[in-house]
C-alpha cells in the first residue's frame, strides 16, 4: 500500500500516449505474483479446510455432496459454457473469431472450474449447521479446482505450441 501512494501514476507533467508510468510498469510486474500466488495463497488459507484428523481424504470425497461438487465444477461447467457458446453461434450471427478453434472454447470452459472463491461462499451458506458436510465441500471445491487449472493448463499448454 505504501508503495502504491509512493509511486507516481505518471512520468513528468506530460501524458504520453502509451506510457503506463512507473505505477502501470510496476502493476504488470507485479500482477502475475499477484493473480497467481497471493490470492490463490490467501483463498486457500482463509477457506479454513481441515486437513487430517480422524477421516481419510477418500472418505470425505466419496461423501455425496463432495462428489456432487466435483462433478459440478469439472463436468457442469465445461458444459454449460460450451453449451452455450455453441448455441448462441448457431442461433445468432456470432462466430468463433479467427483463429478460435472448439478445443480453444474447451480449455477455457474447464478453466472456468478453478473459479472456487464463489463455490467456497455458497457451501459456507449452504452448510452452516453441517460442520461435517462444510468441510467436505471445501474440500471438493479446492481438490475440483485444483484438477481444473491442472487440466486446462496442460491443454491450453499443448494448443499453445500448436498454434
């Protein structure tokens, strides 16, 4: 925070067009460390899971609810977003832009599973008086996203040297 106030936004008096300054240099430096470790870092600690005591990790993901989510974030939502896109080409004018390819759209729709800040809310909310059941979807939610981005990241990986 303090080198946020430290930094100026813009060099000189002059706006240049496309000089980001020393603040939008140090935001692009510093975004990946950001976006990659700290937040996910900080999600996975205040999501307040329990690893260990008395139940096996098998166990609390064979409980219906965590298979439930893990079908959810890894099954649904490839589905819904690949579902949609391609409705929404077929029923409209839309396309894909050049270059775009279906394995493209699919790598990014199980990309969308990683999203667990918002799973994590609804299973705090949904689970509240289940102290069992909340600690088993977090679990599930952070072992599905944790298979997403492993998923999408190899398969965005491999297209990328395709492309």
């Amino acid at each position: 925070v303090l080198l946020g106030f430290a930094v100026p936004v813009f060099r000189g008096s002059a706006v240049v067009a496309g000089d980001d300054g020393l603040a939008g240099q140090f935001e692009h430096r510093f975004r990946p460390l950001s976006a990659g470790f700290a937040v996910p870092v900080f999600a996975f600690f205040s999501a307040g899971v329990v690893l260990g005591g008395n139940e096996s990790l098998a166990d609390a993901l064979s409980d219906p609810i965590a298979l439930g989510i893990i079908a959810g974030l890894l099954l649904g939502k490839p589905i819904g977003i690949l579902g949609t896109t391609w409705l929404t080409i077929k029923l409209s004018k839309a396309n894909l832009g050049a270059g775009v390819r279906w394995i493209d759209v699919f790598g990014v729709s199980v990309l969308a599973g990683i999203g667990f800040t918002v799973s994590l809310l609804v299973a705090e909310l949904t689970f509240d008086d289940d102290a069992t059941s909340l600690g088993h979807a977090k679990l599930a939610i952070l072992v599905a996203s944790t298979i997403a981005a492993v998923l999408a990241g190899t398969l965005l990986a491999v297209r990328n040297r395709r492309h």
